[in-house]
C-alpha cells in the first residue's frame, strides 16, 4: 500500500511538473520540456506509470495550452505519443545515465512524437494538396524539435540520473 501512494504521490509531482515546464518555454517554437518529463516519469516510476504519466502530462498541456486546445485528433495523437516517451524512459532507464542512450531516446521520441501529431493533420486538413502543404510547411519545425530534444536529453539525463534515481521507485 505504502509504494502505492509513492507511485501515485511522485506521478502526481511530475504530471504537474511537466504541465508547468510546458509553459516555461512555450514561447520557443518546438523547444520544450514536457517530452523530458514524460520520459524521466518512465525512468523514475517504470512501465505502467510512465505510459499513465506521459498521456496525463500531454493531455492536461495539450487541453490547458495557452495556445488553445489541440484539435481532437491532435489531441490524441499526443496523448499518444506521451505515451511512447513514458515507454522508452521505463525500457531504457539503465542507459539513460548514458549520453548516447539520452540522446537516442530524446530523438527516437520525438521523431515518433512528430509523425504521428502530423499525421493526424490528414483529419483537420483532409485533401491530398492540403495535407502535403502541412507537412512541408510542418518540417522545419520538426527539425527544431528534433534538435531541441535530443541536446536537452543528452544534457540533462546524465546529470540528473543519479539524483532522481535516489528517489525512484522503478527498478534499475
């Protein structure tokens, strides 16, 4: 019962943590901290609460944005891709320490994130024409992201590995 409450007092800290990091850069075009914090949720917490805290962290942003709410589809497509990134933090939590494993991590996520929150642009703009000019015009920002995400992984996950392990509950 004990690490119960754990799990769910430190997924609770960092759904919020993630929704409030979202803000700190939202100004940034595709820099962001939010797919941080739902990949460090995997590696602190494991498995299920890293998929559980990934789509919290990305549904509450996504649907509290000072942008507005995302489109439906977009919606669940990141959720989804919250998801993932809670996934890959839990399966390769003993590498993250590891810069070359951060910087795999931060990259295959996003890139994951990307394709699939520009693919569920074919739904906001369903005509062949429509959808090609999205995703053009969408590349340079996901170049940006890509970038952006993997230096901040490879920074940041070595140097807080070891002090967030010391508090994890997941089993490295």
């Amino acid at each position: 019962m004990k690490s119960r409450i754990k799990a769910l007092s430190y997924s609770a800290i960092l759904v919020a943590l993630g929704v409030g990091l979202g803000y700190v850069l939202a100004w940034i075009p595709n820099v962001e901290l939010v797919s941080f914090t739902a990949v460090l949720a995997g590696f602190m917490l494991g498995m299920k609460w890293g998929i559980i805290d990934g789509a919290l962290i990305f549904g509450l942003y996504s649907f509290l944005s000072p942008y507005g709410m995302a489109p439906p589809p977009l919606l669940v497509a990141q959720i989804i891709g919250g998801s993932f990134l809670g996934l890959l933090g839990a399966t390769f939590s003993k590498g993250l320490r590891k810069p070359i494993y951060a910087a795999f991590v931060g990259f295959v996520g996003t890139l994951f994130f990307d394709i699939i929150t520009n693919a569920s642009g074919f739904f906001a703009f369903p005509t062949r024409q429509t959808f090609i000019a999205y995703i053009i015009a969408g590349l340079g920002f996901t170049v940006i992201h890509l970038v952006s995400n993997t230096v901040l992984f490879v920074i940041l996950f070595p140097v807080l590995s070891s002090v967030v392990e010391k508090i994890s509950i997941s089993k490295k």
